[in-house]
C-alpha cells in the first residue's frame, strides 16, 4: 500500500497502547476515527468500543483495515473526505480519536468547532509544533490566534510527545497527542467579530495592540475605538500576552465601533 495523502502509519504499539489509554474509549462509547492506516489503531478500538465509525479517504486504506480485522459488527467504513463529512448525520455522541495528515490540521481543528455539540471528547494526534501552539499560554512564543481560537471552544491538554521513528515512513518532523473537550463558558460563534480582533492581533503581533488594530487587514474600527479607559492597558500591550477573557472583555468594550 503506498503512502500518499499525507500519511504516515505509526508502527510502535507502546504509542497505540498510549492513544488507547489518553482516548478513556469504554465499552460503551461510539468512537469516530479519522484515517484509519492499516487498521492497528482501529483494530484496538474495536475490541473496546461499542462501536467505530472510521472515515477514510483513501480506499487502500480501507482495504488494508478490511483484511487485518475481518469483518467486525460493530465496525462501519465511511470512504469520505473528513472535511466534506457531515458528522451530525451520525446521530449519536463520539468520541473522536484521530491521527490526521498534518497539512489539514487546522482544517480539522476548525471542523471540531462546527460539530463540536457530537463530540464527548477528542484524541488527536499532530505535528508537534502544531501541538504546542494549541495549547501555548500567553507570552509564550508558540501562542497564536489558534491558541486563543480554540480556547473559545474546547479545553485542551498535552497528552504525550511522539518521535517520528515511531512511523513509517519516518517523517521529517515529531509528532504530540493533546486531548481536547468541547466547553459553552463562552456565547461565541465560530465567525465572531472576536477573532477579528484576536487575528489582527497576532498579525501584528510585536505591536502595541493599539497599532495592531489600527493598521489591520482584518476589520476597520471607527475612530474612539482605544478610548475607554476600561481598555487602556490592554491597548498598551501586545496582544500575545493577552488571555482570552481579556479579548472578550475588550470585544465587547470596542463593539459599537466596528
């Protein structure tokens, strides 16, 4: 079987056993996989779960899985791109445990968002970078718009590190697993005007967030916006030390000036 679309297999089992383990799968969940490989992760899903529901673009793949594990009942094949599946049509709460090609992280992560009411708890594995900045905390060089972005709407943690000799074929980069469950301490849509202030932020990132929001290529405030003495010092700062509360606080402060 070639491995094209991105993918890599992981071929050590101490790393799967791990998967497993950070997933907290029981006997009576449903779990979603996204790429299912050669079916070693699948595999152990099954033995576990009630049931598995693996979405899978490429059909090699599923032909591989198909004759490793036999012909399971609780064990169903979608040959689908992930990003174009609509997960509510499963009607049913999953978990979802995922080893995802890396160039559609962010896709995904921004899937998670939109069907995030079906999802009890996620397992994905990533690039390891990609990781840090997920769940990097202010100040910190990795801490992103994505950090501040998916905070909205999930908790996240670092699970464990995964070195890429426990692939094949070997990558070019290490890997991380983080662990993820969806929150509602926030009324914020996944378009909110929130995350134009968050990105223009970053996008001028070593910027008094004053600066950063007059100049940005992401919205266009009225003039007065930096005026609310309520909003002040956060004007002062850059807006990668800035927590996510703080940005809603001052969202709501500057929004008649949008």
């Amino acid at each position: 079987m070639g491995h094209k679309l991105g993918q890599v297999f992981i071929k050590d089992n101490n790393i799967l056993d791990k998967i497993i383990k950070a997933s907290g799968v029981t006997k009576d969940d449903v779990v979603v996989e996204i790429g299912c490989g050669d079916g070693d992760l699948t595999e152990r899903l099954a033995a576990i779960a009630k049931q598995v529901v693996v979405i899978e673009i490429d059909e090699a793949c599923i032909d591989a899985t198909k004759l490793r594990i036999g012909d399971l009942p609780n064990v169903t094949f979608i040959h689908q791109d992930v990003l174009e599946f609509g997960f509510f049509s499963l009607d049913t709460r999953f978990k979802l445990v995922a080893n995802i090609p890396y160039y559609i992280s962010a896709k995904i992560m921004k899937a998670l968002i939109r069907y995030r009411e079906v999802i009890e708890h996620a397992t994905v594995m990533v690039q390891k970078e990609f990781c840090d900045k997920l769940v990097a905390k202010p100040g910190s060089k990795l801490y992103t718009s994505l950090s501040v972005y998916f905070s909205a709407f999930f908790d996240t943690s670092f699970a464990f590190d995964v070195s890429r000799n426990s692939f094949r074929p070997v990558p070019n980069v290490d890997s991380a697993v983080f662990t993820s469950v969806p929150h509602y301490r926030y009324d914020i849509g996944e378009d909110a005007p929130l995350f134009d202030i968050v990105r223009s932020a970053f996008w001028g990132r070593r910027k008094p967030l004053r600066s950063a929001l007059k100049k940005s290529p992401y919205l266009s405030l009225k003039t007065g916006f930096d005026s609310d003495e309520d909003v002040a010092d956060m004007m002062s700062c850059r807006g990668e030390v800035l927590r996510l509360d703080q940005y809603i606080t001052l969202c709501k402060k500057i929004e008649p000036y949008f």
